[in-house]
C-alpha cells in the first residue's frame, strides 16, 4: 500500500492550483451574480489538459486517470464548485465515448471535447425522477437512417454549453418485460432538439443546470452509443464510476476550502484581546472539520485508484460521494460556525461553500439511495 503521490501527480497539482487562482478566481464574482458558465474558461481549461484527463492520448487527451482527476478536480473546486461540476461531468461525456463508441464516434467526438472546442453533457435525469432509472420517459425508435428521440430531460449540467450530449432514451423491453435503454451521441444541432429552461440554482452558480427538449429530434443511426438496449448499463456505469467519483472530488474541494477559510479566520478575528484560535471551542470545530476532510480525501483517492487499477469499484465510488458531499456541508457549516455572523456576508466565501455543499449532495444520485446501495453490500458481505 502506497499512500504518496507521484511528482506527476504533485505537479500536476501545483499547477492546476496555480491555474486556479489565476484564470478561475477572478471569474468567480460574476459567475455568483449570472449563473452562467464563462465560455472563454473551456479553451484555457482544454489547453491545460483538464478536459482530456481520462482520454487517451491517440483521441487527443493526456489520459492521466482518476487518481489525477480527483486532485485536478478538488483543486479547482477549491476555489469554484461549480467549474468542479462542470467539469467532473464533462469528463462523464468523454468516457462513456471512449468505452463504449465506435472507432468513428472516437475520432469524431473526442479531439473536440479534449482541446477546448466545447464542454460535453451526460444527460439521464427526466422529471419523472432521477432515482428511478426505469421510470425515465424519453423513448427513441428507429426510422429510416435515423434515430426519433421524444421526451425531455432535466438537471443537464453544462446544457447550455456543451455540443456533445451523451443520453440515454427507452428503445424496447428486456427479457424481463421491464424497459430496455439505448445510449445515444446527441448535438444540439440536429433537428428537433432545442434547450429548455435554465435552472436558477442556490448553489454551484456559473455551472449551467437545464432542460434539454427532443422533439421528433433526428439522431443519425451512426449515433447510437454501445449496441442497442446497452443504455442503462452505459448510464449507470458513467454515473458510478466517472459521476460519483467526479462530485466526491468537489466534495473533497469544498471540505479543503472550508477549512482553509476557517483557519484563516480563527487566527485573523481577536476576541477577549487575543485571536479565537486561541479559543478551545474554536480548535475543536477546525479539528473536526480538519477529520472531515482528510476522511473523504482518502475514501475518494481511494476510488479513483481502484478504478486506475481497472478493479470493481461501485462500492468505493458510491462510499466515497455519499462521505465527500455530506462531509463538505459539515465543514462548510463548522466554517460558517466559526465565521459567526460574518457567515451571512457575501464577501466571505464559506457562505457560498454551504450552498455548493448543499447542491453537491443530490448532484450524481441522492445520499439516500447511496445509502440503498451501501446496505444492500453490508447484509451480502459482512
Ligand atoms: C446541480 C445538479 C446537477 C445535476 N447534473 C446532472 C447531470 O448532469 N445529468 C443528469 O442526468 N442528472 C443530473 N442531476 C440530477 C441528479 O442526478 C438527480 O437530482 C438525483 O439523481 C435525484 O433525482 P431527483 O432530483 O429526481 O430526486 P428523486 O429521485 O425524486 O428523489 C426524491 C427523494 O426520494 C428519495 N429516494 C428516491 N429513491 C429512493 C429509494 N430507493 N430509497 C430511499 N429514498 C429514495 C431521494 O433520496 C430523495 O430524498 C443533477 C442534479 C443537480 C442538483
């Protein structure tokens, strides 16, 4: 067992640290303001590799790996959320492709996601819940040289920005007489496709959150990803393996954030004549936000590794949200805790650490059903 990173991986983090604070921080302001996502942000983020990350190098990325996407991932998080978002769930466009896609549908699609042209989306989630995969309503039928998408989905990260879109939609029945899925590549050029509303979110504001509409929209059969009723399997391995490991990376983000913040402020406000970290109240919340935060940093290296090391992992990846995202709002709320009432003023990060903790915590499949599948491998195994 090796707990130390390589120098790769220590450089690697230094350096999208270093890009961090001087191409995403001074974005952050207006991104709270519009909600909208800073499209000059896709080329420089192409341009330092954190599009390709987990793309190989012959379709254009660096394919560093999970290891190296969970520290990319945590540091930009550090300092926006909602880029940590949009890019954890870009990363669930480019895999799914690369797994799954024909040698045409690799070349095609993934220089363009690796190089800054464009963001890529994953969109599963419908109204009808996004717990319940088969509920999910969208249906494609074949006609012609084309696939018919109809239906609508909801809670698109990167909807309004990404021109590659991975979905999947209801093409038949299994054996089981329950409905059978397909995977399809969508752009949101082909006919029939339009963007619905964009969510107004309290937190992760600057990533976009919204509606993708497919009305008779015309997806050339060449389109379909995987073989036909491969669907759920490509969607729910994209969301156990890339999403869930992508959001306990913010999670782990925003945990390091908060104690960074907290620390910063315990030693800068004087109380009774002397700085609060002097207070023992005050070093017991920076001790626990401090456990917080190193327990979900290694649950989630952990999972990233794993999945390096092409081991089963659903278990490791679902452990390692459910603890990132919950334990990111316990330290944001121990951060605020410390803040006192400087907690309530925008000027003071930790408040928009608490919503993006909070909007973390559904984001990639709810703590609830992280905890069904967590139980459900505790009475099999233990
Ligand atoms: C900011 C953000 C970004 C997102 N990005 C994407 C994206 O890019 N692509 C995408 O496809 N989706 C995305 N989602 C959707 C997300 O995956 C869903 O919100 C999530 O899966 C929960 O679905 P739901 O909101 O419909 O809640 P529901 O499924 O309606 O759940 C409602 C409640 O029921 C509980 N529940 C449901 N089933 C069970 C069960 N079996 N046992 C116990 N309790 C249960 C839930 O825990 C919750 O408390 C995003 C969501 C957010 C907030």
């Amino acid at each position: 067992m090796d707990f130390k990173l390589s120098e790769r991986e220590e450089l690697l983090r230094k350096s999208i640290a270093e890009f961090a604070q001087r191409e995403i921080v001074p974005l952050v302001e207006e991104m709270e303001k519009t909600g909208e996502f800073p499209r000059s942000l896709i080329k420089k983020m192409g341009d330092i590799g954190l599009l390709g990350l987990v793309t190989s190098p012959e379709y254009g990325g660096n394919g560093m790996g999970f290891l190296a996407r969970a520290i990319a991932i945590e540091e930009v998080s550090k300092v926006s959320g909602a880029v940590g978002l949009a890019l954890q769930v870009h990363h669930m466009a480019c895999w799914p492709i690369e797994t799954w896609g024909t040698e045409e549908q690799k070349k095609k699609y993934l220089p363009r996601l690796t190089n800054g042209e464009t963001l890529g989306a994953c969109s599963i989630t419908e109204p009808s819940g996004g717990s319940d995969v088969f509920g999910l309503q969208t249906t494609a039928r074949e006609e012609g040289n084309y696939w018919i998408i109809n239906g609508r989905k909801c809670f698109a990260t990167n909807s309004h920005v990404a021109d590659v879109i991975v979905t999947v939609a209801r093409t038949g029945e299994d054996e089981k007489g329950r409905p059978a899925f397909s995977a399809f590549i969508v752009e949101p050029s082909f006919p029939g496709f339009s963007l619905g509303r964009e969510e107004h979110k309290m937190g992760f504001r600057g990533a976009f959150t919204g509606e993708l509409i497919y009305n008779d929209c015309k997806v050339p059969k060449e389109n379909l990803l995987g073989k036909i009723g491969e669907g759920l399997r490509i969607g729910l391995a994209t969301v156990n393996r890339v999403g869930r490991s992508g959001m306990a990376s913010v999670g782990v983000g925003l945990c390091y954030a908060s104690l960074e913040e907290a620390s910063k402020f315990a030693k800068e406000r004087v109380l009774y004549g002397k700085p609060i970290s002097n207070l023992q109240a005050i070093q017991f919340m920076l001790a626990d936000i401090f456990a917080l935060a190193e327990t979900a940093r290694w649950l989630t290296y952990r999972a990233a590794w794993m999945m390096d090391q092409e081991m089963p992992c659903d278990t490791e990846m679902t452990l390692a949200k459910l603890v990132a995202t919950e334990n990111a709002f316990q330290c944001a709320r121990l951060a605020c805790d410390i803040h006192g009432g400087y907690s309530a003023i925008q000027e003071y990060p930790v408040q928009r650490y608490l919503r993006d903790a909070w909007v973390s915590i559904p984001s990639g499949g709810t703590s609830q059903v992280a905890k069904v599948v967590l139980g459900r491998h505790v009475i099999k195994n233990f």
